[in-house]
C-alpha cells in the first residue's frame, strides 16, 4: 500500500462512517412512518445527501455549507417519518388520511395547544426520538468527505447506483411527490381547502333544501309533534351506569328508566362506524349514504315536513356549523370560545331547550349539540365534582390490574365525573320534553354519542381511538309518549348503527318521503341488521 493510501485511510473511514450512520438513522426512521416499497422510495429521494457526503469537498466554507444543507435534507425526512410514526401509533392514521385532514381543517390555535397539553407525554417521546436523530444527524455530517482519497471496488458502483436510483426516483411523479417538501406543502394546501370549503357551504344547503322539497316529504300522524335529539360528543356506553358500569355515573338516566319502563328503550348494542366527529354527524345525518349518491339531509327533511328546527349546540365548530347547524330555522351556539376543550359546560344550553319547547310551532325538531365528555375531561363538568377522584375501588383495581398507567387512570376518573354531569344535563333535557308541551301532543327524546373513546378500556390510552373497540361503542336511548305506538318486543337487544341514525330519526318524527326506506330504520318492523365494516376488529355486534 503507498504512503497515499495509507495517510488517507482514516478520513477514508471516517467518510463511510459517516455516509453509513446517516443512511442508517434516515433508513430507521423513514421505515418507522412508511412500510412496504415505500421505505425504499423515500429512502431513494433522501440518498442525494449521501453521495454528497462522499464527494470531496477541501474548501472550509463549502464544507460547512454542505454539512449545513446535509443536515437540513436529513431532518426533513426525520420530521416526516416521526410525525407518521406518532399518527400511526395513537390513530392507526395516515397524515393524508380523512380523519387527520378533518382533524387538522377543523383545528385553531387554541384547540393545538389544549390538544398539547393532554398528549404531551407521547409528544414528548417522539420528541425525543427527534432530537436524538437531529443530533446523530448532525456530528455525521461533518464527517464529509473533505479530499480526494482511493475508493473500495465496491462503493464508486453503489454510489453510482444511488445516483442512478435517486434520478429514476424525482423523474417519476408518484414517488416524486412522497418528499416530505412537497408532500406537506401539498398537505397543507389540501387542508386549507377544506376549511375553506366549510366556511362557504350556502349552495350545498341550497341544494339540500331543494333536494328535500322535491321529495314531497309528508307528516304522517296528525296534531302537534315535538322531537328532541340530543347528540353528545365521545361518549363510551362502557362506562355508563345504564349499561351496567360500576361506577354511579347515570344516576338520573337510570330513574328515568325505572319510571317510564317500556316508553324507554335502551339500545344496548349501539355502535358508531366513525372515529371523530365530523364524519360521524355526516353519516348520521345523511342516513349513512356517500355524497356521490345526493343522499337527504334529516333536517332538510323535516322543514320541508313543515317543522320548525332549532341547532342548539355548545361546540364552537365551522365544519359542523356550516355542514348541519345553519340548515335549521333557529341557531344558537352558546360556546363562544374557541376550541371544543374550552370550559363551557353543557348546562348552559338549558335554557334554550326550555325556550325551543315553550315555542308555539305546532311541529318541533330540536337538535341539542353536546361536548359530553370530550379532552380535556376535567373541563367537562364543574370544578370540585370529581366524586371519583382518588378512589380506590373496583374500576380503579381491574385499571391497575390490567397494566394502566397512573395518568390513564386519573383520566379515567376524570372521564366517569364527565359522564356524572353529563348525565345530570342529558336526564334534564328529557325531564322537559316530558313536561313541557300539550298533553295530547306528541313527543319524543333521542340520544346519541358521535362515537366513542378510549380510556384504559382496551389500551394503555385515553383519548380518541379509531384503533380499538371503545372508539366505536355509544350509548343510544329513546323516549316516546303515550302519543306514539309502543316498542316492539326486543327492540332494546337490536344492534344498532350510528350512520343508520337519520332513518330512526324520520320515523320518530313520522316523515315519509319519495326514496323512504324501512330496513335500516332500528324502531321498524322490517329492520334488517348488516353489520358495518370497521378498522378494527369486533367480535360481536350484539355484546
């Protein structure tokens, strides 16, 4: 071996070193977001900053400058692999996903920063993770080549291989646009228009109000008809009362049931086929049809019945606002902060549901918009009304039991004080229909939950869950008068969909229209069961 090749085989090592930590981390992290043939595409888009480790650089400025660019190109497809690991680990959810993009559409500042403060600790591991990648990152790429030096055989082939790989690689579209630059400029773009399709939706209830109208839609039972429909927000049956939980959190739902019996029925295998919010209200309220198909929208229908609607809600939310609330006659939003976690509790909204039943109209659809129990827990009932807080008792045991950390456990109870007060507001609202309104009259009382939520149920979780069962079982209860028809028999074992809502919702207000269908409607006598398809897996509809 020659003096030459002697003296640069250090920096020789050095500079493979360096090119084999920085393909290693980026290769380790890209796999962490990506699977499949995707790893390989990413990791083709990234290799540029590799080859450009191996080539010579003497001049010190220019070193810095590619050690400076390396890094940057590095940390870009760190922070793309990070951020899809954290979604994947908490959701089961790609970024370009409906539920993220909705998510994120549908997100303030404030709602970001609420939203940071419960999940903090996951964040903060990824984080870490982050930050140990940015440092590896860093000190590797220093390590550049800085002369001309010999070569093994092998590695002047691969890094022409690379080259070759990584030219295929930003020629083609498809793989082209999976560089974290453009994906997440394309990204944001696409979230941009969708808050901005929510913020201007007068020509779709235009067309849903038309498309209602056409459809002739008729009352079929004669004299004065009210409907309350109270729609609570992440709300898990499992730990209700009223569906045998062991803890007293429907104290007054339960009194209800034990008083009104057979006029009562409790839904016990209700499910939601949504994870969040938005999607689920659509289905609900377009009787779980796609868009493509120009389904009726349930409060369209009823004006065109000839009731009068009200959208009471305490969620302080453009999507919902613009896809549903400003369909009805009267609107009233009484949460004017911005963010769902903010602390306006849901007794507030009272008052206007006293009001909506105390007016004349002869028919009478009142939607009720809840938070229920959506993060931040503690923010879901008043201050000092945790009756659970610190107990030790059953629930808490099984928590420990089965491996719950101390926070998902104090989330828990947190959560079981929620739906104590919840239960207080949801019972009041049904306590007025009943008392409220003509004797003779009709009246019926709806409640659902948009979906779930995960609480140490099935994982050491709590929050939204589109990855277990909890995120998809709700509570669904219904109350008619002497007015109406009794429940037939095991009506309450009936499994139940959530974005099968709006048919039950039309019989309870006695609509038939042009297109009325009867087997997805779970009070009918031709109901027909077919059981939806989630991302998760169920082994039972009827438990």
């Amino acid at each position: 071996m020659s003096a030459t090749a002697k003296s640069s085989s250090p920096a020789q090592r050095s500079t493979l070193l360096a090119c084999a930590a920085v393909g290693a981390t980026l290769l380790m992290l890209i796999a962490l977001g990506h699977d499949g043939r995707r790893v390989a595409q990413l990791f083709a888009l990234a290799s540029p900053a590799l080859v450009w480790l191996a080539w010579p650089v003497r001049g010190a400025r220019a070193h810095r400058v590619r050690t400076c660019v390396v890094w940057l190109w590095a940390m870009g497809f760190a922070l793309d692999g990070v951020i899809r690991a954290y979604l994947l680990d908490g959701y089961q959810a790609a970024p370009d996903s409906s539920l993220i993009q909705s998510a994120a559409a549908n997100t303030n500042s404030r709602e970001g920063a609420e939203y940071l403060s419960m999940h903090w600790r996951a964040m903060l591991v990824w984080s870490g993770a982050l930050l140990a990648a940015g440092l590896a990152l860093g000190r590797f790429a220093q390590r550049g080549a800085r002369q001309a030096m010999a070569w093994p055989r092998w590695a002047v082939p691969l890094l022409c291989l690379a080259l070759l790989v990584s030219t295929v690689a930003y020629l083609s579209k498809p793989w082209r646009r999976l560089h974290p630059v453009l994906f997440w400029s394309q990204w944001s773009q696409s979230v941009q228009a969708l808050r901005a399709g929510w913020a201007d939706q007068q020509q779709q209830r235009d067309t849903a109000l038309a498309r209602a109208a056409a459809a002739a839609p008729v009352v079929v039972q004669e004299g004065p008809a009210t409907l309350v429909l109270v729609i609570t927000d992440s709300i898990n049956r499992d730990n209700m009362a009223l569906y045998g939980y062991r803890r007293a959190t429907t104290p007054r739902l339960l009194a209800h049931k034990a008083q009104l019996g057979d006029q009562m029925v409790v839904l016990r295998n209700a499910w939601s086929v949504d994870a969040s919010t938005v999607p689920s209200l659509r289905n609900m309220f377009n009787f779980g049809l796609p868009p493509e198909q120009e389904p009726q929208h349930v409060l369209a229908l009823a004006r065109a019945a000839g009731y009068k609607v009200w959208w009471m809600s305490n969620h302080d939310d453009v999507a919902i606002e613009q896809q549903h609330a400003r369909l009805a006659d009267v609107v009233d939003i009484v949460n004017r902060t911005p963010g769902r976690a903010g602390a306006s509790l849901d007794g507030e909204l009272l008052d206007c549901v006293r009001e909506a039943l105390e007016d004349p109209a002869e028919r009478k659809l009142i939607v009720v918009h809840l938070m229920g129990a959506h993060p931040h827990y503690v923010l879901r009932f008043p201050a000092g009304a945790n009756p659970f807080d610190d107990q030790v008792d059953d629930v808490e045991a099984g928590l420990e039991k089965s491996g719950r950390s101390a926070w998902v456990r104090r989330f828990r109870q947190e959560y079981d004080a929620a739906l104590l007060y919840h239960d207080s507001v949801v019972s009041e609202t049904l306590q007025l229909v009943r008392t409220i309104g003509r004797a003779d009259g009709y009246r019926a009382w709806m409640y659902l939950s948009d979906h779930g939520q995960e609480v140490g149920h099935g994982s050491n979780h709590a929050g939204h869950s589109p990855s277990t069962a909890s995120g998809y079982r709700i509570p669904t209860v219904i109350w008619r008068n002497s007015a109406a028809e009794p429940y037939r028999a095991g009506t309450g074992d009936r499994p139940f969909r959530a974005d099968w809502a709006g048919w039950t919702m039309a019989d309870l207000l006695n609509i038939r229209w042009t297109g009325d269908a009867t087997d997805r409607n779970a009070l009918g006598e031709g109901y027909r069961w077919v059981a939806p398809v989630l991302p998760v897996k169920v082994s039972s509809f009827e438990d």
